[in-house]
C-alpha cells in the first residue's frame, strides 16, 4: 500500500522525535493518501500533536524523512511546505481579531497573490482585478462550507463552530494538495460537528489529503477511510475502521471499557 | 441559536456598520474642507504651526503604524525623520534641486536605512527592539555634529527653495504637508486592504498560523520596519520643507520619545484625524503651553497618563471591586 502511494501522498518513514531525555515519537509511519479521509487517534500525550507539528514543519524528527508528492520535506519550515501546497487548521482557533471573515481567509490566498508594494499604497486597474478574483475566491471557500453570510462579520461576534469552518474555509482557499486538520470538532457542539463532517465530505477530490486529528473517537470512526492510532508515540495500529475495531490494542489502550457497545 | 437568525443578526450588523463607515467618511472629508480653506481666513504662525503639525502627523503615523501592523514600539523613529529633513536639506546644498527631487530621494534613503536596521534585528521584538532602537536615537546627535561638512554641524542648514516660484512660503509650506498627509492617509487606507497589509496583520496576530500559509515572521518583521521607516523619513523632509531649516536640536533623543507620545495619544490610529491629533500634541500643546514653562513636561505627562488610562478604561474595569462599573 505505502509504496503504491508515495508517488502522490504525503509519506513519513520512521519519523523519531525526542526533547532532552523525552522521547516523544518513536519509528512512526504512515502514508496518507490522496482522495481518502484519513485520520489520526491516540489518547491524551500520545504524541498526535507532535506528529501533527512534524508534518507542518513546526518540528522536525531527529531521525525519518517525509515526503509529499515525491518531494522531499525534510528539513522545510512551514512557509517552505505551504508553498508546497500543504495546508493546516490550528487546535486553537487561529483567526486575527482586527480581520474580518472574509479577510481572514483572503490571507489563506497570500501565496497565489502576485501585485507588488506599489499596487498595495496606490490603487491600479491589475491590482484591483487580482483583488476582486481573491476575493471571489475567498467568497466560494466561505459558501461551500456553507457560512457566507457571515463573510463582513468580525471573528469576535461568531460562534465556534462557524470560525472553526472558517479555518477550514482559509485552508482550502488556495486550492492546496494537503490539508491537515488538528481536533477540528474541539469545543462544537453536536449539530456543529455535524455541519463539520458534511463539509469536510462535501470538499473531498481524488487529488486531496486529508488529515483530521481528533479526539471525538465518533466523528473519526464515522468520516474516516483509513485511521493511524498512535500510543506513547509508537503507532499501533491502522486501518479501516471495522479493522480498528476489531484490534484488541486499540480496545485495550484508547476504547477502554466503551469499546464493547 | 438556528443558522438562519445568526444570518439576519449578521446582515443587521453590517448595515449598522455601513453607517459608522459613512459617517466617517464624511468627518474627514469635513476636516480636509476646513483644513484647505483656512488659509483664506489665518496666517502667519498658526499656518506656519499647522505645517509642522502635518509634518508630525505624518511622523506619528509612521510609529503608529509600526504599532498596528508589527506590534512593535520604536524609541527611535526620529533617526528616519532626520534622515529625510537633512536629505532635503543637502540635496538642497549640494545639488541645488528642490524637494520635487529630495522627497522621492528621502523616502527611498528611508526605506533602505529601515531596511539596513531591520535585517539584523529581524529577531527581535518587544522591550529588545525599543532598545535597538532607542540605540539610533542616542547616536543620531553625535552623528550629525560628526559629520559638519555635510550637516552643517551645531547650526544645521536652511532649507530655501520653493517647490513653485513665485507663491508665498507659508502656502506652499502649509499645503504641500498637508497634501502629501491626506495622500499618506488614503494610502494607508487602501493598505489595510491589500494581501500585503493583511499578511502583515496575521502575522501580528497569529504568527504561527501566518507561517502555516507562507508568512514569515522576519519577512513581516523587515517589510513592516522598511515600510515606517520610509513614512517616517517622507515625514522628515517635510518637516525640514515646512520649518525651512533642520538642525540638531530638532532631533534630540527626546523626539523620538514624543514620537511615540503622539501615536499613544492617537491610540494608534491611521487615519487622518488620529494623526491629526497626535501630531497636534506634539506640535501645538508645547508651543502653546510656552509660557508654562516647567510645567510642560508635567502637563504632558498628565495628558499622557489620562489618555492611556482612559483608551484602555476597559481593560481597567477589572481591577475594580465586582459589581461595581458593570
């Protein structure tokens, strides 16, 4: 499977990470594949965020190599992996207050933006055609998660559940290759985590990676094709979730006594 | 709350906030009209104060937007504003030409010293970049007394070509400023809407997830700094044009202190009646209060500590015992 897949996905091999005596992350694998949903679970410190953080450059593992797309990521910051296409939403909601909505995800836009210094300070007729095709950019990503109308409002007068979509929104604005989600359903509520599931279904192309990190066992059970569970930063199992399921490690270390209903 | 009433709660929002926009807009429209036709009706010094007021506002809006767009304090933006008041002054010497030449001249001598600062500080931030800064300020003196030949030393240099021959002083002092401040302010505000003022507003906000979409922190770093930089040294050859000499004691270590005095009183603001008042502060409250004499600075200080306690009543608001000023 790994390696009919590492032409196209996004592909980490043995991926260790340690912080002074801590090891975090030890031989991780996993290959994620374009046009499936795939997910990531584990318990609390089970090293999902530093795996997270290492696909998006914020770390990088002492020891493994990863790979998007046949190119080599290893030693790229997050700007570097941007620019190649691959796209995060942050556990903390990541929005800046002074933007509105729509601003907000036209900065998603900011690497396909090609006016100089000058078109920013003085008006020109490019500059405002490039202005008016971001924003009709920004405008679609907002309707197709189904939040346009709240385009002109500020990040301080919404719920969670729409800056959450908003995020998502800012991701897939520039038409990236990945898109890495970490605990999207953190702090929704039940209907907006069902708003979160239908538009991430809704976005899903052959030519995307998609990655949710989450807690809610539920939402990944439910939307993902493929799952890694990771534990005391060693990755236990993967699969499809009936093949998850039915794994007595998984039962034993994540599902605990809940497993059996 | 359905979807639906957020919707309409939204839509009812954005046309009260229409209404706030439109009555802006017309204070500053306003505020140009009276500005551009008082010279019928004064003159002499009050035009003479207003053309330095313009040229501060200006300078206040270069440290204000240093605030805004990187979160970051200069102590020593008075560096950049003497570099563009003596560029004008010297190309003025050297070379004869009028500012139609030296304020292009400024800006860019502006953006590149700010550049040439900002690279190796890219690292740095808060209390550590005020410092490097404030190291600028302190120098600036000893420089332009170091190097006589070209600054004139102790007694500076007079700036006295007219931009168009033949119209009074006064006038081409008094609406040069105030032009090129109106055009800054415009500019200013068709920034805050380009990808390059958003990028740099995210990077403020939320550095990380700003990488996360291809921002770099020492890119908003260096671009933001560039930028003031350059506004701040225009600001100068305009203060140069309009009081018609520059010399050393206009650019002690304390300008850059007012400088940053003037952007707190404007809240930081960017736009036209915020610079306005905080370059009125630092222009026309010593001038005016002249005859207090030591009192000025206690004045200054009062002023100062009544608006950052008054701007931020909000945030203070907490401190008070509960129940009470809710």
């Amino acid at each position: 499977m790994m390696e009919a897949s590492a032409g196209n996905g996004l592909v980490v091999e043995g991926i260790s990470l340690g912080f002074g005596g801590l090891q975090v992350l030890s031989d991780v694998s996993m290959s994620l594949r374009p046009g499936v949903i795939t997910g990531l679970i584990g318990p609390n410190g089970a090293g999902k965020t530093s795996l997270f953080n290492c696909l998006t450059g914020l770390y990088h593992g002492q020891r493994g190599r990863s790979s998007f797309a046949g190119t080599a990521l290893n030693g790229l910051g997050p700007a570097q992996r941007a620019a190649c296409g691959i796209t995060r939403s942050f556990q903390n909601l990541a929005m800046c207050p002074d933007l509105s909505l729509l601003e907000n995800v036209l900065v998603g836009l900011t690497l396909k933006r090609r006016s100089g210094w000058f078109s920013a300070f003085v008006p020109t007729p490019a500059q405002r055609v490039e202005q008016q095709e971001a924003e009709r950019r920004a405008i679609a990503a907002l309707n197709e998660l189904g939040i346009g109308a709240f385009a002109h409002d500020k990040p301080s007068d919404l719920p969670p559940g729409t800056l959450r979509l908003a995020e998502i929104a800012r991701a897939i604005a520039c038409d990236p290759r990945a898109i890495l989600l970490d605990e999207p359903a953190a702090g929704l509520n039940a209907v907006e985590t069902r708003d979160l599931m239908r538009a991430l279904r809704r976005l899903m192309r052959p030519d995307l990676v998609l990655l949710v990190v989450e807690h809610d066992m539920d939402l990944i059970m439910e939307l993902c094709e493929q799952i890694y569970v990771l534990n005391f930063g060693k990755m236990i199992a993967s699969g499809t979730p009936a093949e998850i399921r039915a794994q007595p490690d998984v039962i034993r270390v994540y599902l605990g006594d809940d497993a059996d209903d | 709350m359905a979807v639906s009433d957020l919707a309409q709660a939204s839509t009812a929002r954005s046309s009260a906030g229409g209404g706030r926009v439109e009555i802006a807009r017309f204070t500053v429209l306003a505020l140009v009209a009276v500005l551009s036709l008082l010279p019928l009706l004064a003159g002499g010094f009050l035009l003479y104060s207003l053309s330095l007021c313009f040229a501060n506002a200006l300078a206040v809006l270069s440290v204000s937007m240093l605030v805004r767009y990187g979160g970051e304090v200069s102590i020593g933006h008075s560096f950049f504003v003497a570099l563009g008041a003596y560029a004008v002054a010297i190309v003025e010497h050297r070379l004869g030409l009028s500012i139609v030449v030296s304020l292009p001249l400024a800006v860019l001598l502006g953006a590149g010293a700010g550049f040439v600062f900002a690279f190796p500080s890219r690292r740095l931030s808060g209390i550590y970049l005020a410092v490097a800064t404030m190291a600028l300020a302190l120098a600036l003196p000893e420089i332009l007394i170091g190097f006589e030949k070209l600054t004139g030393g102790f007694e500076g240099l007079y700036i006295a070509q007219d931009l168009i021959p033949g119209v009074a002083k006064s006038l081409q002092h008094y609406y040069v400023a105030l032009l090129v401040l109106v055009l800054v302010c415009l500019a200013l505000a068709h920034f805050r809407k380009s990808a390059q003022g958003l990028a740099l507003l995210m990077a403020q906000a939320q550095p990380r997830a700003a990488e996360a979409m291809g921002i770099t922190r020492s890119w908003a770093r260096i671009s933001i700094f560039t930028l003031s930089a350059a506004l701040a040294s225009l600001a100068g050859a305009l203060t140069g044009f309009a009081s018609s000499t520059v010399s050393p004691n206009s650019f002690t270590f304390f300008s850059g202190v007012f400088l940053l005095v003037g952007s707190v009183v404007s809240l930081n603001r960017l736009s036209l009646p915020a610079a306005l008042v905080g370059g009125a502060f630092i222009t026309l409250v010593p001038t005016y209060l002249a005859q207090a004499g030591d009192w000025v600075p206690i004045l200054y200080g009062v002023a100062l500590v009544v608006v950052t306690l008054g701007a931020n009543a909000g945030d203070l608001r907490r401190f008070l015992p509960r129940g009470s000023g809710r």
